[in-house]
C-alpha cells in the first residue's frame, strides 16, 4: 500500500542521497513520485478544499451577505445544502434576493436542492439558474470527483422524485455509484437531515433507506442543511447509534442566513457540537486518506469548531 508523505517530510527522511534531485518540487508542493529504496513512496496530490452551507439568501435578511463575503474569501467547490433562496425559490428571488451577493459563487457551486425550491413547480426556477452543475431536473442527485474523493449529492424531497426507498430511481442509482467507485474517502450532501437536535424539526425519515446504503458502503461524512443551525455528530449507523470505527459523522449547516433555529431541550445522544447564535460556512479539506473540518463564521463572529480524523475506508462485507 502506497506511504503518502509531505514535502517536508521526505526532506527528513531522505538520507544519504536517495532522490535529492525530486526533493525541489517535493519542497514547492509539486506533486511527484520519488523512488525510495524500492519502495513505493510518492508525495500526495494537493489537498481540495469543499465549502459547505445551506438556507441562504432571502431578501428579508442581510445575513447572506455577511456569509458570501466569507465564501468569497475562501478557495473551494461550494456544497450548496438546499433552500437556496427563500420563500419560494423563484425567478424572482433568485434575480433580487441571491444574484446580488452570490452570483460570483455560481461557477463553483454543486448545490442540492432544498424544498423551498420545490415550492415553484419542478424548482424550474433553481434548475434554471444553476444549469447542468444542479444535476438532471427530473432527478435532482448526481455525483462529482473531488481530489480523491466520491462527492454524492442526493435529493431528499423524495416525493419530486419517485421515492428515496429500497427499489426507487435513486436508491438504485445510489447503490450502482458507490458500488462502482474505487474511492477510499467518499462524502454526502442533501437538505433535510435524517438526525437533528432542532427545535422545529425531528428529523427526515425518509432518508433511511439511503443512510442504511450510505453506511453499508463505508461513507465517511454526510452534510445536511434545513435546519437552521450547525450541528456536528460523532460517527454512528443508519439507526444514529454510535460507531466509532465505520460510522458516518454527519453535519448540519444551516447556517447561510436566512435565520437561526432554537435548540430541543433534550439534544440527539451522539450529538457533539452546536451552535444557533452565528451565521457562517463550514469548511472541509480533504485528504486522500483523511479530512478537517472548520466552521468559519461570519465577520464579528466567535464560534469554532475545527478538527480532522482519518477515512475508515471500505467496511466489513455484509452490512447492507
């Protein structure tokens, strides 16, 4: 199995001359594969970076703004977790209330769709805008590569769709994407969430047939929006039981501003971290073996919640 190693790394460990001559582009962070000793030791390609928030822009609210001042400043692809544009995701809105403080944004952008979208007819609005980079308009879920990683974006509005059960278009097409991939970190996104500690919502069940699919095939991270506020899980199974070793970390980062969600009072069990009190984007950097995560509020903001484990890559056969 390859041994993937930093630039400055391989300075340390390159001793009595072994591939002196790559260690200049090794040391600029040029990606190259050194020999080493017969072994198969190369440094890793650059890290990507993902940019992930959902229930956005309004125009009844400067928040957005804030928040797209933020997304500006940062490099990446921009995960859009649904609820682009509120009340009713139309021409309109997305003309008056999101272009004018996020349309630099749309070449990067692979947003979900949200239900507020649905709220004009087929969210014809929300595929106009985005074009091809929102998916198929019947189906609303399609995949990308990203660095090293599988990127999954999903449709949870299952009743646009045909259904998110076993036997539906997208639980089939699902099963066929992850059982094609060779990807040993592999990541999530769709609006509604499947667990939350949110006031106002109990959480999507209608999304279990696809977290049992996505944890079956070793997932790492599921992002969700809807809920207006940013919590973050430890790892657990379809069912929310905690699983350290194989579990998806689920995150929900409703953040994007159109407004802030109280918490239950009695939180989800394995639930982490929270925060309803500032607006602001979370922000992934992914590995090829393992990602960090950092939420990045909005200027003036105080909240943190930064950290980085390891992919657990392909889990015991059986599972599904």
């Amino acid at each position: 199995m390859p041994l993937w190693v930093s630039g400055l790394a391989l300075a340390a460990l390159l001793l009595g001359g072994y591939a002196v001559a790559a260690l200049g582009p090794a040391l600029l962070g040029v990606s190259a594969e050194v020999p080493f000793a017969g072994s198969d030791l190369r440094v890793p390609p650059p890290e990507v970076k993902l940019i992930a928030v959902g229930d956005i822009a309004s125009c009844d609210s400067e928040h957005d703004e804030a928040v797209a001042q933020v997304v500006a400043r940062l490099p990446g692809t921009l995960a859009i977790l649904g609820d682009v544009v509120y009340e009713v995701g139309s021409t309109a809105e997305f003309e008056n209330c999101y272009k004018p403080a996020w349309d630099a944004q749309r070449s990067r952008a692979r947003p979900a769709v949200g239900n507020h979208e649905y709220r004009t007819p087929g969210a014809a609005a929300y595929y106009a805008y985005f074009g091809p980079a929102a998916g198929d308009p019947a189906r609303g879920y399609y995949s990308y590569e990203l660095g090293n990683w599988l990127i999954l974006v999903l449709n949870s509005n299952c009743e646009e769709i045909g259904g998110c059960s076993v036997g539906s278009a997208q639980h089939q097409w699902l099963r066929s994407a992850l059982a094609a991939s060779s990807a040993y970190c592999q990541l999530a996104y769709w609006h509604h969430p499947q667990f939350t500690s949110s006031e106002f919502n109990s959480g999507d069940p209608g999304m279990g047939d696809i977290w049992q699919l996505l944890y079956a095939f070793g997932v790492d991270v599921v992002l969700n929006g809807h809920d207006h506020l940013y919590e973050r899980y430890a790892p657990h199974d379809a069912d929310g039981v905690d699983d350290p070793a194989f579990g998806i970390r689920q995150f929900i980062v409703g953040t994007g501003g159109r407004s802030l969600y109280p918490f239950q009072r009695l939180v989800h069990p394995n639930s982490q971290v929270r925060n309803n009190t500032e607006y602001g984007v979370l922000l992934l950097t992914l590995h090829p073996r393992s990602y960090d995560w950092m939420f990045v509020p909005v200027e003036g903001g105080s909240f943190q919640d930064a950290d980085g484990t390891s992919c657990h890559g392909a889990p015991p056969a059986g599972r599904e």
